[in-house]
C-alpha cells in the first residue's frame, strides 16, 4: 500500500519474475526544475516550427501568387490581340504543363486569327469584284428578294428602263418593268427562277415612260445553303439585233424598191399552195409598158419611179389576204 505524500511524486515498476516492485520517490519540486528546460525548449522548437512552417507557407503561397500574376499579365496580352505573348514556368510539372498548354492554346488562336484576317481579306476582296461588276456591267441587273421586290439595280438599269435607284427599291420587278399584256409572262418567270431554275428567253419589257423595248432576259437563282434567297435578273437591250433580224427577213421575202414580195417569197408561196389542199389559185401577170423606152430616155430612177407607183396602185387595190 502506498500513501500520496504531498511534494512527492511516486511511481511503481514491477520487476518481471518476482514478486518485487521498484518503487521510486522524486520530490514535485525537483522533478519540476529538471522538466522546466525541457519543457521550455518543446514549447520554444514547437513555436519556431510554426512559425517556419507559416513562413513557408508565405513564402510558397507568394511564389504561386506571382506565377499566376504573370500568367493573367499573359492572358491580358492575347485578350487585346497580342498573340506573340507567352507564358513559361517550368518551375514544377504542374506549373510546366499548365505553361505548355497556355501557349498552345495562344499558338492555336494566333493561327485561327490569322486564317480569319485571310479570309476577310478575300471576302472584301471578291466584294470589291462584285461591286465592280455589278455597276460597270454593261448589262442592266436587279437583284430580287424572295417575293420578287427590287433590292438592288445597277447603273445599266436605270439607263435601261429609267427608273432611278431609289424609286426601283422595295417595289415588285414586274410592276416595274412588265408590260400589262405580258404580266402573266413576268409571273411565270419569276416563279421558274424562285424555284431554283435558270430562265432564258427574248421578250418586251417597259420603261418608265411606257415606251416598250425588246430585251433577252436571264434570270438565275440566288443559291445559300440549298435554299434560294433571291434573284439575279439581267436584262440585255436586243432592240438593235431584232430589227436588224427584221430587215433581213424583210429584204430575203421583199423586193427593196417597191416593198411587195420577191420572186423567193413567190416561188416559197407556190410551194406551199400545191402541197395544201386548195381547190383553185389565181396568177395576175401584168407589166409596166414602155418601161425600158422611160429608163432609156428619161434614166432608170424615173423608171424606177413608175415600179414603185405601179406597185402602190395594186397594193391599194388587191386585198392584203
């Protein structure tokens, strides 16, 4: 049995294989003088660990801090259009793949800018060809929208068919530039070519002023993304072509003195009477007497002259049919 004695610190320790126990005495005040040191240098290496480790953490937290400031320093440059900017820190793996990934990622946006200043390049470019061939073509052009209304027309147009740019804005082509017995025309047209197909013919269209002049018309589909958006209709002026087709029509059927029909026109005539089935057929031969007595005498334009009277009188006379 053991008593707690005040001021002494006891303490037991069985001796194996006895019975015995050594038992030991420490007075309080001596054990506490030897354990002050030590405890005064545990608490004195713990407050240096701490603080060290918070230092450290400082210190780690700061270098981290600054790495990161240089890395958002770098994204500030590529975010204003300076893709020469780089970041590198291979200071630690992590910091080093972060570093490589950044600047692929900037290599990658650099060249994609770059192919978008390339390709607005060419698209301005091909613009400027548009416009170019657009207002000095010497073709008239409109270009429709999808119910067939005026958006754009060239300078040629206007000359064409008299409307200035802003009075052929927004109104239907073919209230323009239609001519009312031919308005179930003008609407077939467009319907064709808004249905994606090209459309090509010679016809009459009207000017402002009411006056008709004959054109070749050339409408073609405005193709995007399988879908048609609109119209090109390209009016070719034919006026000069078609008469030009006329008279020679006229002088291959027509004698060009007298007006009245040639001996092609005959002999095509006659052919075509006895393939038809017709029962009877009058042939007139008549002459001009003392025609060769007046071209002798008098010249051949005072013959002349008596030709184009005599063929007056029997296009007066005989009935047209």
């Amino acid at each position: 049995r053991y008593r707690h004695v005040t001021g002494v610190q006891t303490c037991a320790l069985p001796i194996s294989q006895t019975d015995w126990k050594l038992v030991g005495f420490i007075p309080q005040a001596g054990l506490e003088r030897e354990l002050a040191p030590i405890r005064a240098r545990t608490i004195g290496v713990g407050a240096v660990s701490a603080i060290l480790a918070t230092a450290a953490g400082v210190w780690v937290a700061s270098g981290v801090a600054r790495r990161l400031r240089r890395l958002v320093g770098a994204m500030a440059k590529v975010e204003k259009g300076d893709f020469a900017a780089r970041w590198r820190d291979y200071s630690s793996v992590e910091f080093g793949e972060l570093s490589d990934k950044f600047n692929s990622m900037v290599t990658t946006l650099e060249n994609l800018m770059q192919q978008q200043r390339a390709s607005q390049t060419q698209i301005a470019l091909q613009k400027v060809y548009f416009e170019q061939l657009f207002e000095n073509s010497p073709e008239s052009i409109a270009i429709i929208d999808e119910s067939d209304r005026v958006e754009r027309v060239n300078s040629r147009f206007c000359q064409m068919f008299g409307y200035c740019r802003e009075e052929a804005r927004g109104r239907p082509l073919n209230e323009l530039v239609v001519p009312p017995h031919l308005a179930a025309e003008g609407k077939a047209v467009s319907e064709a070519v808004l249905a994606s197909r090209v459309v090509e013919l010679e016809t009459v269209r009207q000017r402002k002023d009411g006056s008709l002049l004959e054109v070749f018309v050339l409408g073609y589909p405005i193709v995007v993304m399988d879908r048609t958006v609109g119209v090109y209709v390209i009016y070719r002026d034919i006026s000069e072509r078609k008469e030009a087709e006329r008279r020679l029509t006229f002088a291959s059927t027509h004698d060009l003195l007298t007006g009245l029909f040639n001996r092609a026109y005959f002999e095509q005539e006659m052919q075509r009477l006895e393939k038809g089935d017709y029962p009877a057929a009058g042939v007139v031969v008549c002459d001009i007497d003392g025609l060769k007595l007046v071209n002798d005498t008098l010249g051949h334009a005072v013959g002349d002259e008596m030709l184009v009277l005599a063929a007056r009188l029997l296009r007066d006379n005989v009935p047209a049919d």
